[in-house]
C-alpha cells in the first residue's frame, strides 16, 4: 500500500516570510461555462512538499525539468532524527542504508500549522558522507536543509556539490524509520527553480 508523504496544499498552509502564498479558487463555475468547473492557483514554488533545483541557488546550475526523474524514484530510507537541532555525519552514521540511494530525515512530529520560527538544519559534512554511500537524494520535513535566516545556504550548495538534489517539505509524522519504496516527482516546468511533488512511499522488505 502506497503512503502519501505530501502536505496537502490547501488556501492558509504556510509559506516563506515574502514570497507568494498558495491561493486556490474556481475561476470559472459550471454554471458560468455551462458544462466544467475550471480552478486556478498561484504560488511559491517553495510552498509546501516541493523539490529544489540546483538553479534555486545557483544561477548557471540545472532547472527542475532538465534533472533526471529517476532521482526520484526508488528505494529510501527514512531516518529518525526528532530531537536533534542539528543533524550531523556523525549522528547518521549508526544508519543502515540499506544501500538506498535516497535518505529522508524525519525530524518533526508534523508539519507546523505555522511557518517555523526555528527548524532543525543538515550539517555541511553530510554531504560527503551521503555520497561515499551512493546518495542521489535527501528529503527532510522542514521548509529547508539549511537555517531559515542563511543567505550562504551552505548546505544546498555541499549537497550539489556533492550529486544530491534535495526534496523539502515531507510530511513524515505518521511513518516509521525503515526501507520504502519512493515515488516523489516533481512537476516539469520549464526554467524553474523548484516544483511541488506529490511524494508516496511503500514500506519495504528488508532482505
């Protein structure tokens, strides 16, 4: 059974302090068009369950629909880190991997109902570390993998530096750690920065 990762996007989520908050209204009514419903939506790219492309933070970098979708698909593991302010190479490195090329860290209960003032943050050397075990993909449940106020965003670039492209907010409260299957692909929009995803997961077997 597939198990939805994704927050809903829904009129009031919240959004990144100045950028565009998500806004969804039927535009046109079937009453007005006599035969359809037509809805129409603006917002953030950022807002909610949404990949990052390495154009997000690096102007001479790829856009969302120029990355390989297989990277985002396949096997992950997701790793308990609730507690932790900051999570480190050293604090993953009890984790079997399982030899999954994906990791996704679940370090909240739930999404917050509001913006988060405070949110936990990868560490810069988790990037090697996650590329000596083949990782293509990190996933966390937080608007972002770096501090909210960081303008070096020194994590995204390790992460690129590195090969990993990044997913940012899963909805991981009502999951265990353990093996799953991963399906979370981005919308193809051409010249992006980002996109929503509509992340699913199935647990798997371990062998």
């Amino acid at each position: 059974m597939w198990i939805d990762i994704t927050q809903p996007m829904r009129n009031g989520m919240p959004n990144w302090p100045g950028d565009t908050p998500f806004s969804f209204e039927v535009g046109y009514t079937k009453q007005q068009t006599g035969s359809v419903n037509i809805g129409r939506m603006t917002t953030s790219l950022h807002t909610g369950t949404h990949a990052d492309a390495p154009f997000h933070f690096n102007s001479e970098a790829e856009t969302i629909e120029q990355l390989d979708v297989n990277v985002y698909i396949g096997d992950c593991v997701i790793v308990d880190c609730i507690g932790q302010e900051m999570v480190t190479a050293q604090s993953l490195a009890p984790v079997d991997f399982h030899s999954a090329k994906r990791v996704l860290l679940k370090t909240v209960e739930q999404p917050s109902a509001a913006f988060p003032e405070t949110i936990p943050v990868i560490h810069p050397n988790v990037a090697p570390f996650l590329k000596e075990r083949g990782v293509i993909l990190l996933g966390i449940d937080n608007p972002s993998v770096d501090p909210l106020d960081s303008k070096e965003v020194l994590a995204h670039h390790k992460l690129y530096e590195h090969g990993i492209h990044i997913l940012e907010g899963l909805d991981l409260g009502h999951v265990q750690q353990g093996l799953y299957e991963l399906i979370a692909l981005p919308l193809k929009i051409t010249g992006a920065d980002g996109a929503p995803v509509r992340a699913v997961i199935r647990k798997k077997l371990i062998e």
